[in-house]
C-alpha cells in the first residue's frame, strides 16, 4: 500500500456526481436516494470521508465495485471515514460508486449526508461516460421504501428505503445511464396520501431540495433554485398513489394555516368531480412545469405499480396537455402492478416488482431512444 | 372397454359450450379460435365427430384432459372421427376440452368446423361451473399469432395462430372462467393494418359471426343477429395494434366500391388530426356498442404487447366515454410490451410474452372482482 | 401448390432418420419414441404416409417446423397419411421433423408405427448436419412419462409419454445432436420396478428392438441383431430408478418359467447384500456391454431424477469398472431430483424436471466434448 | 427511546449463538463465516459492540431484521458500536441476527471479531427455535467466495466473500434451521488447490478454530480441542474441487519442513494411482472422523459446483466406508455444476448457481429427515 493522499471532493479529477447538486460542491450534499459520486481509480486502498446528522431518520449508504453492490450500511452521526476498498491490485483501475439510500426525508431538521473527501493512493481516471441522462420523480416507491426488509415489517423507518433496490437504479444499470432522483415518499402530484396539501411534488421542484428543512443542507444551497442544468434525455415520473389514497383518508388540517382539506368520493365510490379536477390540473401543471425546464426531454408519466386507479385521470391530463401544446414528446405507460409475492417490506414493491417494473421502462426507453 | 354409443352434440348432458354460437346447435359450429366443447365423462373411451372444410387455410383443434393439453393437429376436410382419450380407467371421471386454435379466418368461403357428435363407452357427467365470465376481442395477438413456430417462420399459415399458447386462455384457465374470443389478425378498431376500412371489429361484432364468408357458416347463422345471451363479467379489448400500422402503410382501394382510404402522418411524424380523431371516435362508438349489449360488464382496454403508440388516444376515447356517460365501469390498461427473446414466430408475441400480458390481467381482474 | 408428387420414404434424398432402425429401411419402422425422420424441403405442401396399429397403447406422433414443435397426435389403426404442412413458401426451404412419442411398448403383440412414404411438391435438400452423436438409455423418465397430463392423471396410458417434452431431446436440441432413445417405461439395469426379471433393458440392447413382441415389427428385423453402426459421442444411462423400487415391492413369479423374484431388504431398512450386489454387477456388466460396442463413447450413468437411493451401488460398479478396466472414459453424475411443482402426471418428472436435468446433461456434455 | 442499557453478551438472554465457539463467551469471538448471534428483543434500538482487527484481510459483518438482510458493511480495527435497529417502534419483537461475513482466514495473525455486548432499550424475549440442525464444511465455495463482486472482479479480497449469499445459509433459512460453518478457501480434503499438504480440513476440524493464528483468538480457545456439544442433524461436507485443481498446479515446497508435496497426472492425464489413492484415503478417514464425534448424523458429501472430476475418487470412498463400517448413514450426491451466466466475482459460484444448490440441498435435507 502506498501513502494515503487525501483529497477534497471538489478537486478530484474526472469526478461523476449523481443527483442535484446547488452551488455548494465541498463539501459535496448528498440530498437525494441515488445521490452519490463515482471515480475511477487505481491504487490498493480508497476511503471516502463523509460527515453527516439525523435524528429519528439516520442516512444508509450503499458502496458498489465494478458495477456490483458491495456494502449498505447505516451511518451514525459525525464526521467519519468509510473505506471502500483495500488490498486491492494497485495498478488495476476500479470503478467505485458511492451514494444514498434514503430520500430527502422532508421536513427534517437534521438530516443530512455530505462527501468531504477521498483518501487514495492511486490515481484518478477517467470515468465511464453516461452518454444517456435519465430522471425518475416519484413518491415512496421512487424511494425505494419495502425494497429492504421483511413482508412483516410494517414500520416506516429509513432502513427500508433503498436506491440499490429500486426500478430507477435498475433502469439506469441497464441502460449505462446517468441519472437523478427526486422522490418523497407519501407525497403526490396534488397532495399528500394523507391530504396534506403541501406534500406535493411540483411545490418542490424548481428549487434544488426543498424537501430538507436541515439548516446545514439549506446553508448548502438546498433551497435554492435548480439550475436544471442537468438535461436529461427521459423524464420517468412515477406518481398518483397517494394522490387516490388521498380520497380514503379523512381530511387534514394544516398545522400553519389551519386550512383543512380533503380529497371527496361520491356516494357510490367515484371521485369528487372537483376533487379529481384538481388532480388532473396538478398533472397538466407538473408536465408543464417540467417542460418549460426541460425543452428536449422525452417525459413519461408512469403509473400502476400499487394499482391503476388514478389512469384515467392522468391520461387525461397528458393527452389534454399533447393536444392544447401540440407537444407530442410526452406520453403515459402503465408500469406492471405488483402481484402477491413480490411485495416488500411495509406493503410497498418489492425487488421482484421493481425488478418487472423496470424490464418494462428498459424497453420503453430504448424504442424512445431509437 | 364397453360398446362406443353416439350421441349427437346437441344431446350430450351438462355439454359446455366456449363461444359464440348463433341458432344452429346440432351440428354444432365452432366458428372462432378458443370456440369448443367441455364435458365430464365416464368410460375408457372417448370419440369426438368432427365435419371440417379449407382451403388454404386449414383448420387446427387442440384436445385436453384434466385441464392439460394433450393434442394439436391440423385436421382435412371431411366429416372425420378423433379419439380424445382411450384405455382410461373406465369408472374414472375425465374433464375434456376440445376446441378450436383457428381464428374465425374472414372473407374465407371455406373453411368451417362443426362438432357432430360425441362417442362414448361412459356417462356424462355435470361439469364444473365457471362462475366468472370472460370475453377477449383483438386482433392477431388475441388469435394467437406467433404462439407456435419457430422465430425463423414469417409465413401466414393457419399452423401458427392458437387459442392453445394464448394470454386469453391462461387468463381464463387461471381464474377458473368461461371465456370467449373475438379476434382477427390485421383487423384494428378502425381499419385493419393495410388501411382496408372493412376490416374493423366493431363492425362485424353484433352478428353471431359476420368475419366468415362460408356458405356452410353462413347456413348454421353466422351472419345473423348475436343474441349476447353470453353476460361476460369483464370484456377485454385487445385493439388497436393494426390501426396504429395503418398509418405507415400504402393506401388501400376497397375492390367492390372503388374507395381509397389512408391514414396519415404528418411531415413531423405525427398523426393527422382529422385520421387519428377517427381511430379515437372508433374507440369510443365501440365501448359505445360494447355497453349496450353488456350493461353489467367491466370493460377494460388493454394496449401494448405490440408498442405503446396509439396509448394517448384510446385513453383519450375511453377518458370521454367515462366523462360523457358517467359510466365508470370501463378502464384502460396497458399490457407489458413483447421484449427481446420474448417473440414467437412471424415477429408476433411468443409464449414468454403472453404469459407475462396474462399475469397482469389475472392480476387485474381480480382486483375489478373484488 | 404444385402436384404432389409421392416417394418412397427409401428413396427420399438426404432423408436423416433418428432413431435405430434394422435392415428393413421401406416401409421405415420407428420403434422408439424420439424414432422419426427430418427432411429439409421445399415447396408448399408435405405429407407423410405411415401405417400403424395398436390394441391399449395407441402410437402418439409429433411434428416439428425448423425446430418447433407444431403438432402432437395420436395415430389410430390403418395406413393414412398425415399433413406435415401446406399453404407455405414454395420456394423457402422448411425443416421438419416427424417422430414417435410413444415408447417401444414391450411385450405388446399389435402396436407398431411405420413410414411409408413422403408427398411433396418440392424439393429435398440437404439436411443440417449432426456433428454430435447421443444415446439415452433409459426407463419411464426417458420414455416421457409424466410430461404430458395433469398432476391429477395417474392412468398409466400412452398419451403421457413423448420425446417432444423429454430432456434427451431438449438436450440434443440444444447441443444440435442427432440422437437415439432406448428406454423402456418400469424396467431397470437388473429387474422391473415388479421384481420381474425379464424386464431389464441390458438383456434386450443388443437386438434392434427386442422389446416390441409385433410380429410385424419382428418382420421388419426388430428382433435381430442391431449393428451398432451408430457411434454416440456420449451415451447417457438413466437406469437405477425401478431396481430400487423393486426392493419395496412384492415378489414376481415369471409366468412362463414359474421362478419367483425378489429384491430384500433387511429388517433395518437396509438393502440385503447378495441382491444389491447382483444390481451393482448389472451395472457393471452393461457398462461393459456398451463399452464393448461403443469403443470410443464416452458414457456417463445419470441417476437421480425420482430420488438418489441407488447412487452408493452405481457409483460403486462405475467405480469399479474404472479401475478393474483402466478405462477412465465412464462416469457418473447426479441430475437433479425432481422438487415440488416439478412434477407432471403420474407421479413423473414434468416439463420443469425435464428442463433441469436437461441443463446438467448440456453443460456435462459440453465439458466432455471441449 | 428509552434509556440504552449495555449488557454484556454472555448475559444476554435468550442469546442464539451460531457457529463454533470455544470455552470463551466474553467476549464472543466470532471465528468462522456465518458466525453471529442472534435475538429477539423489543425497544427502539439496538447497538452492538464489537472489537475486531485485521492486516490485508478485514472483516465484514451483515445483519439482518426478521429473516432481511439490511445491511453489509466492513469493520475496521477497534472497538466500536454498530447500530443494528433505530427508530423502531418499541412494543414490536425484532428478531436480529449480525453475523460474520469472513471465513476464519487462515494463517492471519491479526484478523479477529469479537462481540462484546448489546445495547438496547428493549426486553430479550425467547428466540425462535431451531429444532433442526446442520453443518456446512468446505472451501472456498462455502466461504461465499465470488458471491459478491462483479464477473471481471478476480482479485482475491475479503469484500468477495459472504455468508450472507451463500447456499449454506439459503438451505438453512429456508429449513429454519440452526447451522454452522466450517470452510476455508483454497483447502482440500487431503490438500491445498496449490499442493501444500498443510491445507487440509480434516487437521484442523477438531480444534474449535485452528484455522486462525491470530494471538487473540488462541487466547480465545480457537486452538483447544472443539466440544462437539453441536451434534448437527445433517453434515454437508462440499469439499473436493481444490484436492482436483492440485494436480493442475506445480508442486508446493513446504516453508518449514521444506518437504516438496505435488499431486501428478499421468501422461495419459488421468490421476498417478497413489495419489489419488491418497485423495480417496483422506475422504476416508475425514468420514470417519466425523462419524466419531456425531455419532447420529447424516453425513452427505456434496461434490460438483465447480466441476465433476472427482466423482469416482469421493463415492469409492464413501462406498468403502458404507461397505466397510455397515455405517449407510452416509451419503453421496452431485450438486449441480455452474453454468455460463451463474458464475460471480473470480470464478466462482454467484448468487445463481448458490440458490440451484440450495435448492438440491434443501429437497435432498428434507428426505433425509423424513
């Protein structure tokens, strides 16, 4: 083993970043699942140094080697060195990919995750290059929550949530792609499973990660706007859960305004004709919005892996927005529901439906792309 | 074994008839692929009596026992007697299904299949009741094209089609229900894939059935009214393949009348407002028709075995039928798209494809019979 | 279609006959399952003639296109001719193969199968070479039993036997093998799974096809010396299976000889040492036996499919025989026992079995060949 | 959350230990993969204190929440807290097991891990029982090697390595079974993959962990004599495939005898007679051995995962012994070998080719035990 160099992220040659970044880049914020860093590099040894805070929802990280899952694990508060791999070949080129398991986790005061350095002694080389960009949006399946964990365990803890195990992660795997997440778990299109009107996805995304309330990630840059100077090729959103569950759930009081609000059935069990109105207004309003970010992206609105309740809403919207825009690069697919023995933990898709899930995006994308 | 009595079809005890069939039951025809005959015997033996004619396209049945496929052959023109099982255990009783793998082949003034009669050494016994009713009308996906042959086969022969290796039956086999088929290859909800305006479904669909033009068929009452005395619980609809073809294809001069017709795309790609409105009216006027024969069925219209194109505009059609008509019971799925490695012969939909299409409709229906 | 032209199945051009046959090639006897014909041929139309008849165990046929299996009949008594395609390409070249599915059905005085002749408007053409030469040697699990049928089907008649879902064939396909069965349903490589002596198969390998007591077939040399002409590569012994049945079962007394037979175990569960040693030198002599006329084959005795009870006594006659003869050329390995939700009818490995075992043989056999 | 409370972990009750363990129980020393302990206990959280050390070779360390795998991570040199649950809810049993990743290495004079206590806010409540109990002894194959890492990963590393992706504990998770692990990469029965006669299981299977040369552990018992109060319903021994690569490599020069030890291959390639003599021999006597200290185990050799070579050489031995002892509680069967697309990291089994033995293991265990 030669002598450890440390190296602050920012100067680390050829570095790949995965995720939304704001202007902050040392220390370098991990804000999202499947935010992380890849380098290549030679050498016998590699440590990353991290610092990071929580509360009830402590970050997991996940480290891969040559494309293979290597180590997940919890991280304790503080400043810390994590080594990703050791008495390796010197001379021989490794590619290491490191990143986040946990969401944003909105609303949280504490959490955060940020890469300091690299301690090597190797050298630094090019990286892969991701000639294909994709961006997945979604709600806890985008998460990856029931992705860890047993059919029994039914507590909403950030263990369970993973970007290792996750259609997106698979998606981008498959398809040599570089891509970011931006997902909240119990959030929707309009509003909350639980009819909190602020857990609404669109409210979020023009800043750069608004869903953290830590001061140390807001201090970062986090509620800044985006510069959505990533542009990717596809936009896969996979939202509309908790959009209908919002319609089974009693109604919700914001803690701030006072204002109450709930999402209606009619008697005999259909939408609220307003109610679901609004629901297709949010949808045409997010493509909009994504649109107007992202001139040349091919959008996709993706729905069904927890039922497809919410279609023809959605469909709705999007062949509305097609036709009043003329702007056909926007579509819908149904993603294939999870079947009994394929969920996870805390009734969410499991890896057999994310894994089926993404069988189905990989091929859409490709005829996209062709 | 005991003395082989004849009993004509029509007086066989607790007979199950799958599919359509109009006023004629004695011989009894089967005029669509998945179209048979199901009962519960006795004996060492079984003979079933059969009267068939073609042309070029021939005639395939498929026999099965127990619920598991035992035989599939072609059979020639003449009336003709297949044995369906021997040297059984005479006091034993045996479930068998004798049906038809040809679709109902249109504009063919041959080929028909009538059932005559039934020889057996043993009793008829009550069969089991299949309590949930089912219906599939498509296109060549739904006729099974593609499920038998090699990747190498291109050429259209009957051998190929089959209810045997179809997402129709497994769906129904799965969830223990009669079924009937309604399905055409080339055929679309607007026009079939060459742009010939004749061949639509919806136009063929309110007689028993119109797709034959064999004199014998047509004697047995297969262009009279259907009488929709078959209530299915869900209709699937597996169209719009061909309509969607049709816009890349020549256009197409109907030889009696002199009528060109062609669908159009415009110089960016895209559809023609006014053909592609067309299709979309097609789509709605269908469950339109499909509502008033079935006034208690779930309707459900599945897209995507074949590419996921005309997805915006039949949600479009279903999305207004819903809203115009308030009536809820109709939905849109897509199905999981054939993947590479999942094709069968004539660049058709494989076994690995409807397997996975009919995993997502048990999934499906389930859940709408809840 | 051009006109059907008629020719005797001996006079067929570059006809490839799978299977033993004796001297006697017009008409063609196939008295094994997985015995039949490949022609490559052009032209619109084929048929062929055979000729069979049978008393309980009527003669089930297969047909393949370029590999894919199409049709799967039973044969009813009589001379008639069988439709193997129409309606095609005249000019492409097609393919197909024809063979039995049925075993050689020992002892059975009526039932045999022949080829007379082929009907074709085309032309025949050079077939694929076979490079890689195989031999099954076996009992029920080689004669297919089990893998046509319901799990619920326990009736021991000819319809649940095939070549088409065997694992010989699927292992010859995959390694694009000629091949040839020998395998006789309830025999072992000493005695039946009854106790009955006479139903071993090493006392019947040397004659065509000393199994078959039709006098037709006798006619047609089943019963003379088979030459051996045929060199496998690898000969794959499937035997063990009913000798150790035979230890639980009841003793046999020859209906012509009056001897009585039984295999004993002693009072501790365990084999008795005299019997298990006679099917150990069974073992040891067949192998002697085929080494003797397959000098260069390498052959490996497969065991394991319906339970490993026997693999301490093969392994020991294999062992032996190495080391007493020097020739290291023989092996044994386990396939897989059949599991749960693997099985087919009558208590038989089914088509998942099949295709498990089938991997095993194709990797071993690849490695022997490397 | 409550107060965390430490309790040392040989007072923790209810504790299940798996794996060897010697005469110290605090701290734990975890010598072998698979190693671990496991409870069940109630509270928001649990921490486990570990001291650990290592050179080249490091440990890693997996825990799992109600039968999930939730993390993997390495540990480097020194005491330290890893935080095992969080954030739970209070009232819920979770059943925890963390466990060993790293075979026992050895030869290494550092590597060692040791669990020092628990902390927790909760109550221990009974663990699950295990009334079945088995034990694994091999090479690298049982060490997990490969199961991690990707295809091109050939470096010999700890991270590579896992109990975790192992057949061993898939057939024991899948049994509810109680299991230990004995294996060392590289090891024979009677030799080393590279000659060197030192590395042979059966030298060191009576020590509790002879393995190991790192001072601490021997302070730890690792090198008195094992108790074999574990008495396993079943032993799996999967060893072989080194004793056969012995007679590919050069000939090995001990360091400290300097005796020169090599395995030949005639020149006709089959093995010299003595040493394969020797192999047989070593089988033997290694049977032998563990028949005296588990008087009423099933003993199955299971041989084939990387290759079949030394079928003959294992089952003579094991029919020798069978023949010899009048002992038939023994047993031989093939696992099935790797295939293309099963292999991981270094050539090795993957994840694939683990489960296709596991399921081999588990049907062959659950007959045995019938």
């Amino acid at each position: 083993m030669g002598e450890l160099v440390r190296t602050e992220i920012s100067k680390i040659p050829y570095l790949h970043i995965f995720g939304r970044t704001g202007r902050c880049k040392q220390p370098l914020p991990l804000f999202f699942n499947g935010s992380g860093i890849e380098v290549k590099v030679t050498g016998s040894e590699l440590w990353i140094e991290i610092d990071t805070d929580c509360d009830n929802m402590e970050v997991w990280v996940a480290g891969e080697i040559n494309g293979a899952l290597i180590s997940r694990q919890m991280v304790m508060p503080g400043k810390q060195k994590i080594c990703l791999f050791r008495s390796q070949e010197p001379t021989e080129a490794k590619t290491v990919r490191f990143y986040r398991e946990l969401q944003a986790t909105s609303e949280n005061e504490t959490t955060y995750l940020t890469v300091e350095s690299l301690l090597s002694d190797g050298e630094f080389l090019k990286t892969d290059d991701y000639p294909l960009k994709l961006e997945f949006i979604g709600d806890s399946i985008t998460s990856g929550e029931g992705t860890y964990g047993s059919l029994a365990d039914t507590v909403w803890v950030s263990m369970y949530m993973s970007a290792s195990v996750n259609y997106a992660t698979m998606v981008s795997k498959e398809l040599h792609a570089d891509y970011q997440l931006f997902s909240q778990g119990g959030w929707g299109v309009y509003c909350g499973w639980d009819n909190d009107m602020r857990h609404n996805i669109p409210s979020h995304y023009e800043k750069v990660c608004a869903l953290t309330q830590c001061k140390k990630n807001i201090d970062m840059g986090a509620h800044e706007d985006y510069d959505f100077a990533y542009q990717p090729d596809v936009i896969v959103i996979n939202l509309g859960t908790n959009d209908n569950t919002a319609f089974d759930q009693p109604e919700f009081t914001d803690p701030v305004t006072g204002v109450v609000h709930k999402q209606h059935r009619n008697v005999d069990g259909t939408y609220d004709k307003d109610d679901i109105a609004a629901v297709k207004k949010a949808v045409y309003d997010f493509v909009t919005m994504l649109r107007k970010h992202h001139p040349g992206s091919h959008i996709v609105w993706c729905y069904g892996m927890l039922g497809y309740a919410l279609t023809p809403v959605i469909t709705e919207a999007i062949n509305d927005y097609r036709k009043n825009t003329g702007d056909n690069n926007v579509a819908f697919i149904n993603l294939p529901n999870t079947l009994e023995g394929e969920y996870g933990s805390h009734m969410h898709p499991g890896y057999k439906s994310h894994k089926k899930a993404a069988k189905v995006l990989v091929d859409y994308i490709k005829q996209v792309m062709e």
